[in-house]
C-alpha cells in the first residue's frame, strides 16, 4: 500500500466517520423537528419544481430526505434524516446512510424525495428492514426548477427520486449505494 492509497483511505475514513457520527435521532425526540424539516423541503419542491405536485398526487408514498451530507476523498460517505410520508401525514422515520468508492474528492449537501408509485414498491419499502436504492430508481436532477415534468416514462417506474437543492461540490467517478433504515425518534 503506498503512501498516498494510506492518506486516502484515512481521509475516507474520517468522512465517512464524520457522517457516520451524526446521529440516528433513536430516542432523542427530533420526530417535530424532522417533520418541520420535511413540511418545508417538500414546499420548496413543489414551488421550484412544479412537475412534482402531479407525482405526490399519483404517488403511493414518499420519502422526504430534507438534508444529505456527503463527503468523500477516495472513500466517501453520507448521512440524513427523514421521513415516510402516506396521505398527508408521515407515517414513519428514516434514516439514509451510504458510502462510496472512486476517484472523488469534495463534500455537498442536498435534499431528495423518493415516490412510491405503486402499492408493491411502498409495501415492499416499508417491509424491508434496510432498503438500498439500485437500479430500480429512476433518478431526476435538476439544478433549476424550470422544468421538470412526470411523463409516461418517469410514471411507469415504481419508485422515483428526485434531487435538488444542491450546495457543495463533490468532483469523480465513484461507486455508491445508500441505504434507508427505519429509525424511532
């Protein structure tokens, strides 16, 4: 191992420890301040991207993620808080956790929400003891919300994410996977 594989892997380490320490909310009583979090991320959507009011109508469930923090030199990771959202009322808790590998360097900030777009996928999701995103998600990034429009494309897949609200810069080519466990705050 050389010197500079070493420095990456500790600087990783560190990132992905930074994000790590954040904590899982697990008996702290954050569950007013996550739905604070998640009423005012889902109003920014719908008023920077207008598209998305017609997939929280069709939609079975989601999730909000108000906040992901994701840093990374070489080994990355990321860290949030959230919640399931059925009807008007959020039903659940989560936490998002990931990690990633590659040539990266940088840290970001933003704030997705998953649509469950079919009974099964939001079954399947709520079911799962920690549920990892794959390439079943169909994902949408926009940095400006002029347009961004649900079509028959983005409607026939069971769960869609879309991303916004990025700050930070994260630069590379990396390898990733985040997963979603269910927390009790």
């Amino acid at each position: 191992m050389t010197q500079t594989t070493r420095r990456n892997f500790s600087l990783g380490l560190l990132a992905l420890g930074g994000t790590a320490a954040c904590s899982n909310a697990i008996g702290s009583n954050k569950a007013p301040q996550i739905d604070a979090a998640v009423e005012s991320t889902l109003q920014v959507m719908f008023d920077s991207y207008p598209g998305t009011q017609q997939l929280a109508e069709n939609a079975s469930g989601m999730l909000v993620m108000p906040l992901i923090t994701e840093a990374g030199f070489g080994l990355g990771g990321s860290f949030g808080r959230g919640a399931l959202r059925v009807g008007d009322s959020n039903v659940d808790y989560y936490s998002a956790a990931g990690a990633s590998a590659g040539l990266q360097l940088g840290a970001q900030q933003y704030s997705h929400v998953l649509f469950f777009m079919t009974d099964d996928a939001l079954a399947g999701f709520r079911a799962s003891p920690g549920w990892v995103a794959g390439a079943n998600v169909e994902y949408a990034y926009r940095d400006h919300g002029d347009s961004f429009a649900a079509d028959t494309t983005t409607t026939l897949n069971p769960v869609i994410a879309v991303v916004f609200a990025q700050a930070g810069l994260r630069l590379g080519a990396t390898v990733e996977g985040i997963k979603y466990t269910r927390i009790i705050p």
